[in-house]
C-alpha cells in the first residue's frame, strides 16, 4: 500500500499509465399520436411509442459506461459497455466497443477489436446522445443503416493540404446483429473509407462502406419463391436477403460556429434486396441562446428502386399453385411496404441545465408516404399510410 | 468634484480589474523552438485534433481544472465554446475512442512548472504567472 503512491510518481514523468472511467446515458419518455404502429429510433432497438404503450420509455433511454486504459503513449485499450433495448425486448447489456489502439505516430493509429462503424457524421457517438443537438439522429438517414459497430481492425491517419485538416480512416470487420428474436445477420467482409476534412468552423465528413450480408431471415419465403419457375427464381434473386452485398455512401457537413449550427447530411444505402435501396437526408439548425439551444430539422427517406412488384406471374398456372403464387406475391408486396418511405419535419430545445446535464424536448411531425410505413414497427391493422402524426419527446441526457 | 473623483476611481479601479482578469497568456517552454502561435493554432492543440506544433514537433496540452474561471474564459476566448460545448465536444471524443482532454493541473503555477520542465508542452496561465521559465507565445483576446 505503501509503495503506491511511489509507483504513481515514478510513473508520472513516464507518460502515466492511467485508467478512467466514464459513461453517458438518456432518460426519456416519448408519446406517438400514431395509435396503430409503434414509433422508434432504430428498429435494432424496438421501442413501443404508440399502439403498445401512450408513453414508452425504451425509445431513447440508454446507460453506456467506458473504461479507458492508457499504458503509455502508443498503447490503450478502451471497453465501452451501452444497456438499451435489446429485439428481446430487455435491456440486457451487451460490449458496443472493445479494442486496443496502437499510436505509432501522433498522426497515425491502429485499432484492433471491437470498432465503432463511421457510416455517419454522429454514427460512431450517436449513443452518447449528450453529444448530439438532438433527441435522436435523424431516424430517416440513420435508421438506414442501424449497424454501430464491427469486429476487426482500422487505422486512421491526419494530414495537412491547401490548409484544410483531414483524418482519413480505413476500417475492416465483420459484424453479427439479432433481427427478431429467432433471426440474426452476419456482415462480412465489412470495409470502409472515411474521411472527415475540416477548416475553421466547418468540417465535412464523407463515407463509403461495403458489407457481404449472410442471413437466415426468411429463407423460407425466398425457398418458396425460387420454386415458380425463372421469374420465380429472378425475384428471389433480386429480394433475397443472403450472399448480398450492402453498400452505403455518405456524405454530411457541419458548421458550427459557437453560436449556431447548420449541419446536413446525404446518403444512399443499397442492401439489393427486399430491405432496399434508400436514399436520406437531412438538414438541422440551431441556435445557442446561453444554455438555450432551439432547433429544427427536416428529414426524408426515399427509394431508389420501385416499391412494387408485379410478382410471379399466375395466369396458367393449376389453381393450387396460382393461390399460393398469389400468396408469395402478396407477401412481398407486404415486404416492399416496410421499406420506409417517409418525411418529418422536427422543432426541440436543448437545455443545458447543469454541468453534464442536458434536457431535451422535442416535437416531430411525421409523415410515412408511398403507401409504406415509414421508420414505424409492430403496424397493427388500420394503420394508413400517408397520415402523418405527432411524436414528443421529452428527455435528460448525462455524461460522467 | 470628490463624487467623479470618487467614480474615476471606481472605473479606473473596474478597467484594471477587467484587463487583469482578462490577461491569459499562452505559454511553452523558454527552450521550446516556438515563439508565436495563433488562436486556431492553440486552440487545434487544446482540442487533440492536432498533436503537433506548426513546425512539425510533438505537443501535449495542458489544462486547468474543470470549473475554473479562467478555464471556462480560455475556452469561450480561442474555441469559441461555453463550458456545456467544450463537454460536449469531449464526449464525443471520448466515447468515440478518440482522445483524451488535456491532463489537468489545479493552478497557473502549476502550469508554468510542468511547461518549464517540458518543451512539448504547452498551456495557459495568468499573465502575473509569467516569468523567464516559460515563453508566451499568444496573448488571449
């Protein structure tokens, strides 16, 4: 015990080897006037807001602690652990991140382990809500690709041109997630470049990522399908969900000079099958009246692809296989229809009440199109399309 | 006649008050090669999105304690953030892996100390902090 505070000193002009502690978390309640569906943040994280419950925490509340260990001036190591809702419907924790960083040069890293996935501009701190104007990111570009992280390794290299501050990041991984409570995914193969260049007040963010998806989710139906002869066999190989490979670009801007911000942000994710090829975007701004921060956002999700199919064709075929093309065509009508097409305009106000501490209100006026709908879970029977509704949210968010 | 004395007085007394209050100066080591910086420049170290100094050597910022006046004035002076911005702005560095804040000392002389001792380091302190230990490299404004 004694040596310790020795050690500690002696350690001090070394480059201290320090380990701290810290987390963030969100508190909150959210209310949706869309009675026959329920509203959420990302449908990895499936809240209850609207037809299960009139005010549903699990949308946005979250707890995240963060370990940090810095061995020297190269080496730390960082385990962030985040508890939110999980498609069992607990909030069972589960290891967001886990990897050690290698700083060969005060200018070039290496990762390796568990690597937040800069898909977006507030992707890889999206969960530390604290650090976002907002309730929650925009859920049209951000529930494109839900994904957060990936197993693997990445480096990220800073550099100087024509005055303009750049960090460029090469990430490759593979990923799991749980879909339902039976199905999950695999993302293989996980490769993206990102870079973020910024000069003075404005920093620009652009991404590409490509992924290999493997997934059992609905074998079934594309097994079914591939039976019905070629076009059978064409429409399972345009939908089915297996051996695709997903990619997204990205590109969003961020202007913040101290008492304002305008940030934007554009993408396109294209999964080439039955979950779609979407393009998003938004625009946000604010402005900062001391610890006051109102702000508005308008956000959209379209398609890139056609949001119907004319299935297989049934003319000719014995009745009891017409009745169950029939059917196999309507269900991937009913699939194609969850591939969100929606717009919502957003007005909230960020106070920062206390040193931390941060309460969030916020107003969404959403409307899901094109027949589909939208970002929306759990569709119950007499939900209609093209109405749009009310979401409010009012929460805290802390870091510590 | 005395009451604008008296007043003169009082301003001339509420003008230092402010100027002193106001005199941070951002120092590095007397043997460190640096000899200006500018305001983008400090604040690009005191942020980590730089770990160099402009002539290419390797820099480590230093910090006061968090809550501390004279901390709060440096951030809303060079960066341009209130003390709920620059915890924010941590936050997402450091739940993204990215970095650390600067480490903390409780006080200017402490500053001082460590920067004298260290020609990588920079930091900031009370213009009454200064002596020939140290070289102020930008006045804050």
């Amino acid at each position: 015990m004694l040596a310790l505070p020795m050690f500690a000193r002696a350690q001090e002009n070394a480059g201290a080897p320090a380990v701290t502690f810290g987390g963030f978390g969100t508190i909150g309640a959210v209310h949706s006037g869309q009675r026959h569906a329920d509203f959420t943040a990302s449908p990895l994280t499936p809240a209850q807001a609207g037809y299960t419950r009139a005010w549903s925490m699990d949308v946005d509340s979250r707890l995240g602690a963060q370990l940090t260990l810095n061995a020297d001036k190269q080496w730390s190591a960082v385990v962030q652990v985040v508890s939110e809702r999980t498609v069992d419907g607990n909030f069972h924790p589960h290891v967001e991140w886990a990897n050690v960083k290698y700083q060969a040069t005060p200018d070039l890293s290496v990762r390796l382990g568990r690597i937040a996935l800069p898909a977006f501009l507030a992707a890889d701190y999206r969960k530390a809500s604290y650090a976002l104007p907002w309730v929650r990111p925009p859920v049209e570009l951000y529930g494109s690709l839900p994904v957060s992280n990936s197993d693997g390794v990445d480096t990220s290299y800073r550099w100087n041109a024509a005055g303009i501050r750049n960090e460029t990041q090469l990430l490759y991984g593979r990923t799991r997630v749980a879909i339902t409570n039976e199905s999950s995914a695999e993302a293989r193969g996980v490769a993206s470049i990102s870079n973020v260049a910024t000069r003075g007040d404005l920093s620009v963010r652009v991404t590409a990522m490509t992924a290999e998806i493997r997934t059992d989710l609905a074998q079934d139906f594309f097994g079914a399908l591939g039976q019905f002869g070629s076009s059978g066999a064409a429409l399972a190989a345009q939908y089915g969900l297996d051996a695709k490979r997903i990619s997204a670009y990205s590109a969003g801007f961020n202007y913040d000079p101290g008492n304002w911000f305008l940030m934007g942000e554009a993408a396109r994710v294209n999964a080439r099958s039955m979950l779609g090829d979407r393009k998003a975007w938004y625009l946000s701004g604010g402005y900062r009246f001391g610890a006051f921060t109102p702000y508005l956002t308008y956000s959209s999700v379209g398609l890139n692809m056609a949001a119907t199919s004319p299935g297989i064709p049934t003319a000719g075929l014995p009745p009891a296989m017409a009745a169950q093309a029939a059917m196999l065509n309507a269900e991937l009508g009913r699939q194609l229809k969850m591939i969100g097409v929606q717009r919502s305009t957003s007005a909230g106000l960020r106070w920062d009440f206390a040193s931390g501490y941060a309460l969030k209100l916020q107003y969404d006026h959403v409307l899901p199109r094109e027949g589909s709908q939208g970002t929306l879970i759990n569709v119950q029977p007499g939900f209609q399309s093209g109405k749009s509704f009310g979401v409010y949210s009012a929460v805290v968010d802390f870091v510590f | 006649m005395l009451m604008l004395k008296t007043l003169c007085l009082l301003f001339g007394l509420l003008l230092a008050f402010a100027v002193n209050a106001a005199e941070l100066v951002v120092i590095v080591s007397a043997r460190s090669a640096v000899t200006t910086l500018r305001t983008e420049q400090v604040a690009e170290l005191f942020l980590a999105e730089t770990a160099r100094f402009p002539d290419g050597s390797e820099a480590t910022a230093v910090d006061l304690m968090l809550g501390d006046p004279q901390r709060d004035e440096f951030y809303l002076k060079v960066a341009r953030r209130t003390p709920a911005l620059m915890k924010a702005y941590w936050t997402k560095r450091i739940f993204t892996g990215r970095g650390q804040p600067p480490r903390e000392l409780p006080n200017s002389l402490a500053v001082r100390k460590l920067v004298a001792e260290n020609p990588g380091m920079i930091g900031y302190v009370d213009r009454s902090a200064l002596d020939a230990s140290v070289r102020p490299v930008l006045v804050v404004h």
